[in-house]
C-alpha cells in the first residue's frame, strides 16, 4: 500500500473533539469517564492522515497568504460531476449543485423550506440521532418507519408501514440514509425503486443523506436514489467530502438538486454561505486525485471489520454484529449477555475506559447496541477491544457454567 493506515497520529492537543472534548464530551452525557487514557470511538472522524493530495492542495492555499471570500470556481463543479459521472453514471449539470457548510444544517434548510410546523417527517430508527433533533427542534412530527432486524442483525425495510406513513395528510417528507447509519445497510435498487414509487405516490418530498455513498464494502454496489426514481423531481440528494475523505472540519456538503423551484426554495431559505479557500482547495483535490487514497482506505477498513468479526466471536460471543455493507461504523448487539444497558455502558465507558456511543440515542430500537466507529489504526481498536473483552469475561464464564451444569 502507498498509504500507512496503522501510522498513529497522536491528535491530543489538536482540538479535536474527539481527543480533546472532554467537558463537551462529558456534558452532552456521552460518558462519565474521559482522561488521558480514554480511548474514543464515538465520533464519525478517522484517526488517518488525509491523502496527500489534499495535503499539497491546502498547504499552496496556506501560501496564497490571504484568506478572503471566496467564489466556487469551475473546477469545483467539475470535480464533482466528474467524480459521480464515472463512480455512479449519474450526469450532474452545474446549477443543480448547491454548496453548504454541513449536512445537518442542510436538512434543517430542506425542513423549514419544504414543511410547515406540525407536518410529519418519516425517518428510520435506529438512525443518527440529528434526523430527530432536526425534526423536533422545527416543530415538526416524527414518522418513525422503524427497520425490521432478522436475527442474524440484518435490516430490512416495512414498506406496508412506510406508505402507511407516507399516505397520513400531514406527511410531507422522508429523509432518506443510505448507506444507513448506523446499521450499515445499503439499500438495493429494488428498494430504493420502492420507497420513491411510494413517495411519488403519495407527494412526500425525499431528502436523500447519501454523505456515506462512497464508504462502501469491497464487492456492495450503492446507488443514488435519484438513479432508480421514476422522475428526478421531489428528490433533494446530500453528499459530501467529509466523510469519505476525512475532512469534516472543512465543512463542505453539496446538495444536488435537480428541480428548480425546490432548488430555488432551499437558497433562499438557507441564504448566502460561502465555503473557505480551504474547502475548495480540499473538494478538487479530493474528487481529482484522492480515489487511490480511498480504495486503499476502504481495502484497509474491510480488513479491519473483518479482525472485528473474528474477535468477537472468538473473546465475546453473546455480542451479535455483522460486516456492515456500508459506512465505517458498525452495530453491536449486546442483549445476549442479559444485563441493562446501564451496566453495558458502565463496562465499556467507565471500566474498560473505552468511548463507543450508546444505541438508545439512535432511538428505542437501538437500546441493547454501542455503536462504534472503526477508522483508527487497528493496534488502537484491538486495545480498545482488549479492554472491553477483560470487562465481559466473567459473564462469559457464568454462561459457560450455566450451560455445564445443564
């Protein structure tokens, strides 16, 4: 490999959030514990230099010694078009690509653009819990279209539910995560075909969080949403740099919008916002030059997913997971030891010293998981998994007991 994945970068005293958030960290109620000897998995940033790609863009936009407005220039279009053109065979015109500073804040724009206080919106719980927060916080409904789990801890969609949501009078829209996060599902064409069928049906506006579309396992094949809808209009798409290459404190989403007067409507209600020289510089460089970087990236998570796998099997076996199909997080089931969530989390966060996030957050359907996000160098998740492994030993060896004495 060009690139070291197992090269730790220490980020304390870097102002991370990640590394360095403790009062916040502490303060939201995501752990009691965090010290210098925390290991944070939580957040959906990775622990891996950006390609070098990006490096060299930034550090001649650092020379450029003036960090004024700036206008998107053409080759930032063109980036992107190029990018999904050949990755998805989707045509993308110029003046459907609206830039904003983050994805959340976007789906806050599409909620006050497109809706009215006390309308529903359907979402799909377990689910990153912003999709809540945005919903509430604008007065607006939530439409819980909650997914099925087979025991093996595969997801499916209820579509007999979603269109009975869909159809309720005061269902507006549905906001769409796919890859899913956090059950790492990518939705197959014939799914996507149906949930936009339904909504088309029943005039219910899709705001499609594809921001993981590029996170994918060797072998998925993921798909816009607006590649297998009837009609390109009703869809709002929302993808991004961020995740895929690790620049999510360079606050670049692009919403693709294909409608005008939906794309209209969401710049006018978002207003004027302009991404910083930094941005720009990282978008073409990243959608240029950095797909080596992340076919690498992804080769090197898949192997990690998979050491994941085997060692749970082997040290924790009462923990249910599965390789997700996409994104870098992974969703594990820990209601085969029978103890609370509380004492889970007790285990994790304040004993093994070990920061995962709590599945209640994703919604009541997530209350027995921790979610965890996998992009750091394997020898840090091994030694967080070490740790955790020493914490759920002696219940491991009672239900060895208990199946003895039987």
């Amino acid at each position: 490999m060009k690139y070291n994945f197992d090269e730790v970068v220490n980020r304390r005293n870097t102002n991370s959030l990640k590394w360095d958030g403790v009062d916040l960290i502490k303060q939201i109620g995501y752990t009691e514990r965090y010290d210098e000897e925390t290991i944070p998995l939580f957040t959906a940033d990775m622990d891996f230099p950006v390609s070098q790609a990006i490096v060299d863009a930034l550090h001649r936009t650092v020379d450029q010694r003036i960090y004024g407005y700036s206008i998107i220039p053409d080759a930032y279009y063109k980036s992107i078009q190029q990018w999904f053109k050949k990755k998805y065979d989707w045509d993308i015109q110029k003046d459907e690509i609206v830039y904003s500073p983050g994805t959340i804040h976007a789906i806050n724009i599409a909620i006050r653009a497109f809706t009215e206080p006390g309308d529903g919106i359907i979402i799909q719980r377990p689910v990153y819990p912003p999709f809540t927060a945005a919903i509430e916080s604008n007065g607006r409904q939530v439409r819980n279209n909650a997914l099925n789990c087979d025991d093996s801890g595969y997801y499916s969609i209820d579509f007999e539910d979603f269109e009975k949501k869909a159809k309720e009078e005061n269902t507006k829209m549905f906001i769409l995560c796919n890859p899913h996060n956090p059950t790492g599902r990518v939705f197959t064409k014939d799914e996507l075909a149906k949930l936009s069928e339904i909504c088309a049906r029943h005039h219910v506006l899709i705001v499609a969080d594809e921001i993981h579309g590029d996170l994918i396992r060797c072998g998925q094949t993921f798909i816009p949403i607006t590649k297998v809808a009837g009609s390109q209009e009703g869809i709002i798409t929302f993808t991004a740099i961020n995740k895929t290459f690790n620049t999510a404190g360079l606050h670049c989403t692009n919403a693709i919008i294909q409608e005008s007067n939906l794309r209209n409507k969401f710049i006018t209600t978002m207003g004027m916002h302009l991404p910083s020289p930094f941005t720009i510089a990282a978008l073409i460089a990243a959608y240029n030059d950095g797909e080596e970087w992340l076919n690498q990236l992804i080769e090197y998570i898949d192997d990690t997913m998979e050491w994941i796998v085997n060692f749970l099997a082997d040290r924790m076996p009462d923990v249910k997971v599965r390789i997700p199909e996409g994104t870098y997080v992974m969703w594990m089931d820990f209601s085969g030891y029978g103890i609370s969530p509380e004492e889970i989390h007790d285990r994790i966060y304040n004993k093994a010293n070990v920061l995962l996030q709590d599945g209640k957050v994703f919604g009541e359907e997530g209350l027995m998981f921790q979610r965890i996000c996998v992009p750091s160098p394997r020898q840090i998740l091994k030694e967080a998994f070490e740790r955790i492994a020493r914490e759920f030993e002696d219940l491991n060896t009672k239900k060895r007991e208990k199946e003895f004495a039987k």
